[in-house]
C-alpha cells in the first residue's frame, strides 16, 4: 500500500519535471534573428532573394541587381545582420553605387541600413520617415526585451538618414532594370510600401500581401487602404510575389489575401448591422478566422482590420 502511495507522486514530478524541460527546449529552439549568409536565391534575372527561414524578426532580404546599381530591400535588424547582407550583396553583384530601402519602418525591415558604407544612399518615404521618428525607439525597447541576442542586435540602432525621399510614387533606374516604389499604407503601417521590379515582374509586398498568413496592425489600418493596395498590386501583373517574411509565392497571392479581407469586412458589415458594439465585432472576426486557418500564422492582428471595417460600415 505504501509503495503505491508513493509511485503518484514520484509519477507526477517526473511528468512536470518532462514539461519543464520540454517547455525549455521549444524556448532554446527559438533561433537568434541573424539573416542566413549563404543562403541567396535568385528569383528572376535581376531579383535575388535572402530567404527569411521562418525566423521572427528576419525579413526576406531583397536584393535588385541592375548595370549600374543594387538596390537592397529590407536590411535586417541593425548593425551586425547588415553586415551580413553586405556580404551577400558582394555574391551576386559588383556594383559600387547601392541604394537601400524598406517595406515599412518596424526595426527588422530598417535599422540594418546603417551598416552600409557612407556612400550608399537610403531611399525612403517620407511617411516612414515620420513614422520611425514617432514610434521606432519605443519599437527598439520592445524588440530588445525579447532576448539576449535581439537587445545585442539593436544597441545604438537607429534609422539611416535619408538620402531621397518621396510621397507615394517614386522609380529607382538601376541600370537595365527599374524598380518601382509604391507607398498604399495606412494597412499594415502607415507607410507600407510595395516594391515593383519591372520585366522581372517580381514584387516585395512588405506585410501587405503574405502567403497563408496574414497580418493587419493596430491603430493605424485602413480597410479602404488595404482593398486599394491589393487593385494597385494586382495591375502590375506580377508572377513573382515576395512577403516580408514567409515562403516566396506567385501572384495568386493578391487574391487570397483580397479575399480574405472581404470576408473580414462582409462578417463586420452584418455584425454590426445586428448592433454588436465594435470590440465584441472584432473579437468574433478574429475567433472565427483563426478556428478556419488554424495552420495560418500571423492572423492575431485580424481583430484591427474588423474594426477598421466596423469603424467605415454604414
């Protein structure tokens, strides 16, 4: 009697002793946000793409290779994995003259610019701009609290000062190719910008089209905007869609993701016609959507883009 008495006990530490331990390996797992050195693919003849590998804050790095010019597109989380970029840059092109610039302004996408030689020249929006000046050292502060190696990343990051800024619409001639930049925020942040790298037909869409995942932000997210960014996609035809961060797709992307937010707007339009209160809207849209993809990463801000739907309903 007595040994049964014991074996629960000793049964239970164990088990709690196995989902400690087991709870401590997933937390280790979690890989340092480093971009992948020799890792680059080309997508198209002038469009290479640093894959991201799934790793929170490491953005698909894009990099345009033109006769004249490079252009890199989202260089990392400070200092240290621009260096890397750099270093990737130097495996598919020789050129001297290299332009950099970013989907939006969150630290992962901007704050690896200043690693870049003098000479090179940041090309940004002026939304972004204003838009680090507001909200990127707080950005920084949250960021560095996630780990050991993050606040390491991001000592001393800031934002690279602007060589050649532009309202909505700007293209950059690289020398044999263009790359058009297209500012359709406010969606995922005020200052979203696409990417449009012409005859390759390749876009970086930042976080506004992703591949079965989807993220809206807080606050500041338009559905209007968000509709008008998925027409302005579409028309440049692409065949080649590159996400912020997530697997390379075609450009079927645009659909899914217009499709979702339709039904994000259709499910809010009736909820509040039934004269549910905005929050409880929001919530609903977001349980329903995530019990419906389970297996999609990312749609925790859905709840913003069912308020910003409530918000422009009649």
């Amino acid at each position: 009697m007595s040994g049964t008495r014991l074996a629960r006990p000793v049964v239970l530490v164990a088990s709690l002793s196995l989902l400690i331990s087991s709870a401590a390996a997933q937390q280790a797992a979690v890989p340092d946000p480093l971009v992948k050195e020799n890792a680059t693919v080309k997508v198209a003849a002038h469009t290479y793409v640093i894959p991201d590998g799934n790793v929170p804050l490491v953005p698909n790095v894009g990099i345009v290779v033109g006769s004249r010019a490079t252009l890199v597109i989202d260089p990392g989380l400070g200092r240290r994995n621009g260096e890397a970029v750099l270093r990737e840059v130097a495996t598919v092109s020789t050129n001297s003259e290299i332009f950099i610039a970013s989907t939006h302004f969150h630290a992962e996408h901007s704050t690896g610019a200043p690693a870049f030689p003098a000479s090179a020249k940041y090309v940004s929006p002026k939304i972004q701009v204003e838009e680090f000046a507001e909200n990127g050292a707080a950005q920084i502060r949250t960021f560095s609290a996630r780990s050991p190696m993050t606040a390491q990343l991001l000592q001393g990051a800031a934002l690279r000062t602007a060589d050649i800024t532009f309202d909505r619409d700007y293209v950059l001639d690289l020398g044999g190719v263009r790359v058009r930049m297209l500012v359709v925020g406010p969606t995922h942040t005020r200052g979203d910008t696409g990417f449009f790298v012409e005859g390759d037909n390749v876009l970086f869409a930042g976080d506004v089209v992703m591949n079965n995942s989807f993220l809206a932000a807080t606050g500041v997210t338009s559905m209007k905007a968000w509709l008008a960014a998925f027409d302005a996609f579409e028309a440049m035809r692409p065949s080649t869609i590159v996400p912020s961060h997530g697997a390379v797709g075609d450009g079927s992307l645009i659909g899914v993701s217009r499709s979702v937010m339709l039904g994000v707007q259709t499910r809010a339009q009736a909820l509040k016609a039934q004269g549910r209160p905005a929050d409880e809207v929001a919530m609903m849209v977001q349980m329903e959507f995530e019990e419906a993809h389970p297996n999609w990463p990312r749609a925790n801000g859905l709840a913003a883009a069912a308020r910003a739907a409530y918000a422009e309903a009649p």
